[in-house]
C-alpha cells in the first residue's frame, strides 16, 4: 500500500508539473522524490507521470489519481487536525451533572465559558441531586459534578466554584412579619420548609450546622429534596425556606425573596481524579481559574 508521503510527492509534482519546483516546494532533493513518484507508481499498478528532460505531464491513469490523492492528503490532514484538538481537550464531550439549584445560575455559566474556550466539544448534561452526582462520579458516569460540598472518597476530588447568598423565600402575604434583612434567628419557631436529609443532604446537613450553631430551632412542617417543590410550598402558605441566590432569581408569583444577612453557601466542581477526558483538564486548567478571578 503506498504511502501519505508517496501521495504529498505526487500531488505537488501534479501541480507543479516540473519536478524541481515540487523539490524545493517540499524541501527535499529531486532524486527521493522522483524514487518516491516511482514507489507510488509501483503500487497503484499504472503510470502516473510522463516525464522527460523537457516537461512533466499527467497520463490518463494520473490524470483520474490526482483528485483521489488530493482528496485522501485533505482527510488526512483533517484527521490529524481532530485529533490534536482532542488531545488538548477542545474536542470530544464531557458529561456535567448538576443540582436544580446551579441550573438557575452556575450551570449557564460554565456551558457559556466552556463552549467561548473551546467550541467544538458536545456537552451531556444530567440534573442530580448531590448524593446521585457523587455515585455516578464513581461509576464512570459523569464527568463533572456541580453540588454543594459534601463527603467524597479518596478516588474524587473537589475545588470550589462559586459562593451564593442565602435567600428566604416567603408568602407575599406574610411579607410584613420579616425583617428586610432576616438572620437565621427570625427563623426560631417559624414554619419552615426544610431540605430532605437524604435527597439534599449536603443542604440539609449545612442548614442544621447553623441552625444548632446559633441556637435556632425552626418549626419544621416538611423536608422536600427538590427547589422548585419548595417554593411551590412556600406558595401554597405551608411555611418558609431557604434557598441559594442562583434559585432565587426565579419569579414565582406570590412569594418574596429576601437576602440573608448570614454567611453564603459554596458550590463545588467535583471529579474522579484519575479521569482522562482531555475535555474535563482543559476545564480545570482554563475554565476554572476564570471563576475565581471574578469571584
């Protein structure tokens, strides 16, 4: 079978049509080249160039190879191209998972990010709570884990990303009975939606830290796993919760958002550390940093 080189020989002699020119045009000598034409020749099975000491034509067999081995030298540089991009990471897909929480917020900024460094990759993207992201971490299934901190084991590692404000979310009818600036304190005795301590745990766990940290105890009324269930019960009247800032921003009528005066909540990357995705070291190495210099 002949060669790419045999091929790159033979399309500059075709469009040069003078074996010196097509020499110095590959840098090389005219003797390996005319051996290399010969070689190409050999292998096709037919004569490709007439030549003489005066000019250089294709025959009827050249004249049909030479769009073929133009085409094949394109596919091949092409091929070499792809792979090099994939290599660097700025090809290929990775697989994000994510809370409901970063969707609102964090997630749109990390596919923008990510799609402005390196256009060409193809994203799979999964809504998990914080304990399924880490599991599918585990079995090979995710990427890139976007969650609130939470216990990992020796084979994950986690930096962190982003910090939100604690927002409180209230019935627009008990508006008045908060403060503008509510602490956890005004949540004492209060009902209150709390995060499932099994679906939501990192959540939960760092909500009870707090709670029992400051001496408050909320009157618990239910534990959801899910943001967007807790605001519909905080819109039915069931009580009032506690949310990031990201899942803030969305407008639901009949319910007010009002800051924290508290100290905000962490949002961490979380991968396996011996994954390989060019894709996932290109995030860490270039996609990551820009968070924090704008943090």
């Amino acid at each position: 079978m002949f060669e790419i080189s045999q091929l790159r020989c033979f399309v500059a002699v075709a469009e040069e049509l003078h074996f010196s020119r097509a020499a110095e045009r590959l840098n090389m000598t005219q003797p390996p080249l005319s051996r290399q034409i010969r070689l190409l020749e050999h292998h096709v099975g037919a004569q490709l160039l007439e030549r003489n000491s005066r000019t250089v034509r294709l025959t009827a067999a050249g004249k049909a190879f030479f769009p073929e081995a133009a085409r094949i030298l394109r596919i091949a540089e092409e091929a070499a191209f792809v792979a090099r991009r994939a290599a660097k990471g700025e090809q290929g897909t990775l697989a994000i998972g994510f809370t409901s929480a970063s969707g609102y917020s964090l997630l749109p900024e990390v596919v923008r990010r990510l799609r402005e460094r390196a256009p060409g990759i193809s994203l799979t993207l999964k809504e998990l709570v914080s304990t399924a992201q880490v599991e599918a971490l585990n079995a090979g299934e995710l990427d890139l884990g976007l969650m609130r901190p939470h216990p990992v084991n020796g084979e994950l590692d986690s930096q962190l990303i982003a910090t939100e404000a604690l927002m409180l979310a209230i019935h627009e009818n008990d508006a008045d009975q908060w403060p503008e600036a509510p602490t956890l304190a005004d949540l004492h005795g209060r009902p209150f939606v709390m995060y499932s301590p099994y679906e939501a745990r990192p959540f939960y766990q760092m909500l009870s830290e707090r709670f029992a940290r400051t001496g408050v105890v909320p009157d618990v009324v239910e534990h959801v796993g899910q943001v967007h269930t807790m605001l519909a019960l905080v819109r039915a009247g069931v009580g009032a919760a506690l949310i990031a800032e990201g899942a803030g921003r969305l407008k639901i009528d009949g319910i007010v958002m009002r800051r924290m005066a508290t100290e905000p909540v962490e949002m961490v990357c979380t991968y396996r550390r011996d994954n390989e995705n060019p894709v996932l070291h290109l995030f860490l190495r270039d996609v990551l940093p820009s968070f924090h210099a704008t943090a």
